[in-house]
C-alpha cells in the first residue's frame, strides 16, 4: 500500500498525464476526479483537492470560476510536460 504522499504524488501524475493528452481540458475537482484520475488510484476527493492544489501553487494549473459559479481547473501552460513537477 502507498503512503499518503506517494498516493498524493500518484494523483499528481495522473493528472498531468490526461492534461498531456488533452490540453484543452476543464473540469471541476468532482468531474477530474471521476473522469481525468483512473479508478485504479482510488482517489478520494481530498486527495484530488490536495493535488491540484500543489500543481496550482506550481503554476501549472489554473483555477477560475465559470458562470454557473463552479470552481473549474485547467492547464496553465502550453509547455505542460510531464515529469515537469513531481513531489
């Protein structure tokens, strides 16, 4: 079994590899975590919560608000690669 950190840092991957394969993506921390994480990490939302925010204070995610006022997440760079960020 992981530990908390490596799981963490699992997600983290995971989520930099759909944005990899699909720059354009947007979704909410709910829908990234049912479609953009597989279900073999077993991400739970807190988890995905946690991720996204190391990769936001990393600068390579964005956060905005859409108009029906839901917190959606994004790439922030077209230079995107994974192994970028790890840990």
């Amino acid at each position: 079994m992981l530990c908390q950190e490596d799981h963490l840092t699992e997600v983290v991957d995971a989520i930099l590899r759909y944005l990899d394969n699909h720059p354009h993506a947007a979704d909410t921390s709910e829908g990234i975590a049912r479609w953009w994480v597989p279900t073999t990490c077993h991400a739970d939302p807190e988890t995905v919560h946690s991720a996204l925010a190391r990769l936001e204070s990393q600068g390579l995610v964005r956060r905005r608000m859409n108009a029906d006022r839901h917190v959606v997440f994004s790439r922030r760079s077209e230079h995107l690669a994974i192994g970028h960020f790890r840990g």
